[in-house]
C-alpha cells in the first residue's frame, strides 16, 4: 500500500513540476513535441492514402492506356516535330515528354535530338518536372508534397487553386525556355572553346 502511495506521489510531483516548468516540465513538453510530430505525419499519411496515392494510381493507368491507344510511333513521331525549332524543343517537347513518360523516364525524349541540343533539352526537362503537378500530379509524384504545401496555404486562404496551377504551369513554360535557349548557348560556346564538334 505504501508503493501505492509514493507512485501517486511521484506523479503528483512530476505533475506539479511539468507544470511549474524546469528540467522535467521542458522533458515533457519536449516529448509531446516529438511524438506530436509523428502524430502529424501519420495524419498526413492517412490523406495520401485515401486521397493522393488512389488518384495518381488512376492517372498513370490513364496516360498509359492512352499512349499504349495512341501508340509509341506516333508519340515519337509527335516529340520529333516538337524537337523541330528551337522554340518547340524548349517548351513544347519537355512538356509532352513530362506528361507522357513522367519522371524520371522524360529525358529518354532528348534521344529525338542532335547531340548539341540534348543538354539544354535535359536542363529544360529537369527543370519541368515540378510546375505541372498543380495539374497533373502523376508527372511526379515523388515530390508531390512541393505542391501540396503550397496548395495547402492558398486553401487556408479561402483561394482557388486552380488558377495558381494554370500560372505555375505558365511560369515554368517560361522557365525552360530561357533555360533551354541559355544552356545551348553556353553548350555551343564550350564545345567551340574546347574544340569539341557535336
């Protein structure tokens, strides 16, 4: 009975010293924080579960069955006019090879072109792998929770998401082609430097 008397007594103590604060208080705190985070992070794997993780299931199985429908000759046929100027190759030809083979199997498209464009097609391509997951979250999935983080703080705000996609996608179409036309620039002049013929 005595046992019983100085657990009940032990607890108190620790009760009033969490409460109190010092070394057992911020112990105490510090393991509600931690298992606090473990607690968020089964939370939010729960949602992918029930929510993400079915829906880029569907996606995938839907552009497959669409580029098994419409056939690997004609999409390759489609990235080779998209390869064709260096307008297309920098916009145009990430974005299909993106939506159509997802990451990280895009930059297998860059065997469509010349020698001298591939680096500017993969830096384009590389660079393209996260502006259309607003969109079309199977292109990547594996880094989905950029775009979740930031669809979460517009949703808090009581905005829509959709018109933020369409400006992500906008932005990141902007951003390749710069990066596209810069880095086969900078691809032309090594390779003329180092007396390199690609």
């Amino acid at each position: 009975m005595q046992e019983l008397y100085s657990l009940a007594g032990l607890a108190l103590l620790q009760q009033e010293t969490a409460e109190a604060g010092g070394i057992l208080g911020a112990l105490g705190n510090g393991a509600e924080w931690f298992i606090g985070l473990f607690q968020a992070g089964a939370e939010t794997f729960v949602g992918f579960v029930t929510g993400i993780i079915p829906l880029l299931i569907v996606l995938l199985t839907a552009f497959y069955t669409i580029t098994n429908i419409v056939g690997e000759q004609r999409i390759q046929r489609i990235a080779r006019f998209a390869a064709s100027t260096i307008f297309t190759r920098y916009t145009l030809l990430p974005l299909l090879a993106v939506f159509f083979l997802t990451n990280p199997m895009a930059y297998t498209f860059g065997t469509f072109l010349e020698e001298k464009y591939k680096p500017a097609f993969y830096d384009s391509a590389v660079s393209f792998v996260h502006p259309p997951l607003g969109l079309f979250p199977h292109v990547n999935p594996a880094e989905l929770f950029v775009w979740l983080g930031v669809a979460q703080g517009i949703q808090r705000l009581d905005l829509p998401l959709g018109p933020l996609a369409i400006r992500y996608l906008i932005a990141g179409l902007i951003v390749i082609f710069l990066r596209g036309v810069i880095t086969q620039l900078i691809t032309a002049f090594l390779a003329r430097r180092q007396g390199v013929e690609l």
